[in-house]
C-alpha cells in the first residue's frame, strides 16, 4: 500500500528530497530513468536501467537514498535495487526522466553514452562506439601483432601501414580492434574525419548514389576522410558496381596518404567475387590476422570484462566459462553477461551450475568440464541439496553432515537444512535421520533460525536465492 497514489509520484518526491544531497551532474546521471518498482511491508524495489546505476544507488548514494525514502515513507525498512532494462528509455512508465523534472541546464547533464563523431559532411556512417578502445582490447598471442599494426596506425594514420588489412573467424574481435583505432586516431586528434561502416552500408549508399544520380557527389564526400574503416569487406562479393566504386574511393584515398583500413573473414587471397585488382592493393600495405585466443586469454577476458561490468564473480565460474566457450570472444562474452544479468534479476549470484544452465540451453548439449557429480537435473534427495550448499559455500558435503561447530560449517549445514525442509518438504524427522540421526528439534531450530536471519540478511537472502536456482526449484 502506498502512502502517495502512484509509484511514480512517490519517486518524485523522494527525488525531490535526494536532488539537494547530491551533485548535480552525478543526480542527472545515475538518477536518470529511475523509479519505484513497488513498495510492500516496508520493502521498497527500486528499478534502475542498468548495472552501473544500480550499483551507484545501492552504493554510493545509499545514505542519502534511504534518507529521502524514510522521510516520504515512515513504514519504510529496506531498500533493494533492481536493473530493469526496459527504464533505459523512458518507456516504462514508473522511470521518470530526471532531466525533465529537475534539469533545465543542458551543460548540466553529462550522460555516459556514445561521443559526438565527427564527419564529414553528408556522409552517413555509423558513428563509432566509444566502448571499444586499444585499451580494453585483451592482448593474448592471437591478436598481439593485430593488436600493434592497429596501435601503429593509430598514432600513425595513412604512414604506417596502408591499407591495413585484419582477418579473422567471427566474433573474435575485429570489429573491436577497428573501432579502437578510429576512436584512437580521434583521441589523439578530434579534427581528423574518421568513417566507419559495414561494406553492405557502403554497398548501401552506393546503389542509393547511383538511384539518385549523384554518384559524383559521393565521390568528392568521401575525399574528405582521413581514414576509411570498411568492416567485413568479404560482403562486397559479387557486387561489382559497389567494387568499381570503392577501387576508385581507395585509389584516391591512397594516393592522398588517407588511412584504410578493412576487416575480413578470411584472407584476402581466399576472397571469391572480389576483382583481382582490389584484392591485389589489400596486399600493399599490411595484412595481419586474429586467431582464437587461447584458454589464459579467454580467461583474462573474461576477468575484464567483469571489471568493466562492475561485477563480482568467483573465479572457478569464470574459469568455467573460458574452458567451455573455446570458439568465440562474441560467445564468451554473451554468455558472462547473460550470467550476470539473470542473476542480478533474481537476486542470485553466478554459479557452475546457472552458467551451465545457461550454455545448455544455448547448445543443447550438456557442457563438458562439469564434475561427475555436478548433475544438473533437480534435486531430490538430501545428499542433492548438501552437495550444490556445499559447492556453494566451498566446504566439504562431508561436513555438512557432520558435527562441526564452527562458524562457516553451522551455516551451511542451516542453510542445507533449511532448503531441504523448504525444497524437498521433508518432515524434520527424516531430515535429522539423514544428518546422522540428529534429533528432530535441532533440524527444527536451524530452519527457525535461517527464516529469522532472512527477514533482514540481504547477502544471505541472495545465497538461498542461488543455491535453490542451482538446485531446480
Ligand atoms: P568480430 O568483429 O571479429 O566478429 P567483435 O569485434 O564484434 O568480433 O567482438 C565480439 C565481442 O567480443 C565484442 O564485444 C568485443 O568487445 C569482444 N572482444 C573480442 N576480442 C576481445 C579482446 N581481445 N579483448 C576484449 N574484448 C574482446
Ligand atoms: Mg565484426
């Protein structure tokens, strides 16, 4: 029940009451397409458009947060913070537009997103995403002289080496490295004109050139780039009015000392459809190659990938995920971040067992490199459930039915208790019976205790959350 009529007005006027308690600039960013969820006994879910938000408002704005909150809603008790996708646009109506209600100063609202690319004039092209940079490109053995001729050419366009030529299998990160070298040539010079775009684009525009009769128009717009990025060149295949086009763009690029650079998925030499003439000048300058990465690079990506997400995943489900996604970074990367994002909805934490979840459905094949023992199918007994609490926790299921008193073994064995009580419905007696033939008030007292806990346990609440997806329930 809400004390104001809608959540969307009591948001309002929380945010009211947090706008004064904090900078301007962080308030329009990450306050930005906010809104109550709901709010029921005292709990209050808060839904934000992404990680990065929601993490600011669990973290850095948490005091003020839950200041404003208990001012507005004395029956207030706790807060949790949810990513909801569908926020990011305004088009859920409970995420309010920020900058609407409270930011009238345009140079006020410094919003994360794509940088302003400069173009040349009535030239249409993809602008580039400032995601990818040189930076956050993961050298391994696969990609280390890709990863230098770009570098090179960055700091060097139209003189280093020109055209550059980069092949490679999908999704192992040409496109990265493409993107990461016009935004680095940008870096170190936002006047230079840097055009990125697919070769079905270029091929796009070219036949609407021709349509409209302005073929010579185009010509003279792409006269003025400084460096032409062509991604996945091997589109141009059997298009022969679009090559015409793009040999005679290249000549005069080339000829002026303007950088090229063009990625494909295979070697130039292995280019059918394409005239030999073109192909022929892809060998002029330099030619480099992106192989699969090997198991450690995979896994330092994916370790970055999680600093970038802001994310905490213990490493045996990252080491996991490399083992078993060998083919792809585009793959490995998915995977990671489905991971995440369906633990964040449901208030779990990545294990082995979500992520295989995951990859089994993806594949439809069970995933190899999972333990024996590790069977995904639900669990029905207390031997189950002890063994995914104890993979869990990091203890050994041995304990878990043992005697131990301390600490990190009593809390999973409650736990462990608990979610078979809950789960399975056992009766308390045959529960005590499986745990060595414990009496039937202990088994009793342990569940009362972890319902207790959960009531205000967020970090607890999160664990039981987890362990009953990986149990199937
Ligand atoms: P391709 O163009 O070769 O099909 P992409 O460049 O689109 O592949 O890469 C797919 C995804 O994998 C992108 O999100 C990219 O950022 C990421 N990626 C690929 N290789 C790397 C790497 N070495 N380091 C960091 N991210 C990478
Ligand atoms: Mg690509």
């Amino acid at each position: 029940m809400l004390a104001v009529s809608s959540e969307r007005e009591l948001w309002l006027r929380i945010l009211e009451k947090v706008e004064p308690e904090v900078k301007k600039a962080h308030f329009l960013t990450w306050f930005q397409n906010t809104g109550v969820i709901s709010f029921d006994e005292g709990i209050m879910t808060v839904g934000a458009p992404n990680l990065y938000a929601k993490d600011w408002l669990e973290n850095k704005f948490n005091e003020q947060l839950i200041a404003a909150i208990r001012f507005i809603e004395p029956r207030f008790q706790n807060l949790v913070v949810e990513v909801r996708p569908g926020f990011d646009s305004n088009n859920d109506n409970r995420s309010i537009d920020v900058t609407k209600f409270f930011g009238n100063e345009k140079k006020m609202r410094k919003l994360p997103g794509k940088q302003e690319v400069r173009l040349a004039e009535g030239v249409a092209s993809k602008c580039l995403n400032p995601k990818y940079t040189l930076h956050n490109y993961v050298i391994g053995q696969n990609s280390r002289l890709a990863h230098a001729a770009c570098y090179s050419v960055a700091h060097n366009p139209g003189k280093a080496y020109n055209p550059l030529f980069v092949y490679g299998g999908v999704g192992l990160g040409k496109t990265h490295l493409l993107q990461a070298t016009g935004n680095e040539i940008l870096r170190n010079d936002p006047d230079k004109i840097v055009v990125y775009m697919t070769s079905e684009r270029f091929t796009n525009e070219i036949v609407e050139a021709i349509g409209k009769r302005n073929s010579k128009a185009f010509k003279d717009r792409y006269r003025k780039v400084d460096c032409l990025i062509i991604d996945d060149i091997q589109f141009l295949a059997d298009k022969e009015m679009t090559q015409q086009e793009f040999f005679h763009t290249f000549n005069e690029l080339y000829d002026n000392n303007k950088q090229i650079i063009i990625s494909s998925d295979r070697p130039p030499r292995d280019l059918r459809g394409l005239e030999d003439r073109l192909v022929s000048r892809f060998g002029m300058g330099m030619i480099v190659d992106v192989q699969h990465p090997d198991y450690e690079t995979r896994l330092a990506i994916l370790h970055a990938k999680c600093r970038e997400q802001q994310s905490m995943i213990h490493p045996e489900v990252l080491e996991f995920i490399a083992k078993n996604v060998p083919d792809s970074v585009r793959e490995l990367e998915g995977l990671l971040l489905q991971a995440i994002a369906e633990a964040e909805l449901e208030h779990t934490t990545p294990t082995v067992r979500h992520v295989a979840s995951i990859l089994k459905k993806l594949r439809k094949a069970i995933p190899f490199e999972m333990n024996a023992e590790q069977d995904l199918s639900r669990a029905r007994t207390s031997q189950d459930v002890v063994q995914i609490v104890a993979e869990y926790y990091k203890v050994a299921a041995a304990e878990i039915f043992g005697e131990a008193r301390k600490s990190e073994i009593m809390k999973p064995r409650q736990v462990a208790m608990y979610l078979i009580r809950t789960g399975l419905n056992f009766p308390y007696e045959k529960i005590g019976a499986d745990f060595g033939g414990k009496n039937h008030t202990t088994v009793m007292h342990s569940c009362e205790k972890v319902e207790k806990a959960l009531k205000k346990d967020q970090a607890l609440i999160k664990d039981i959350n987890s362990i009953k997806k990986d149990m199937g329930i």
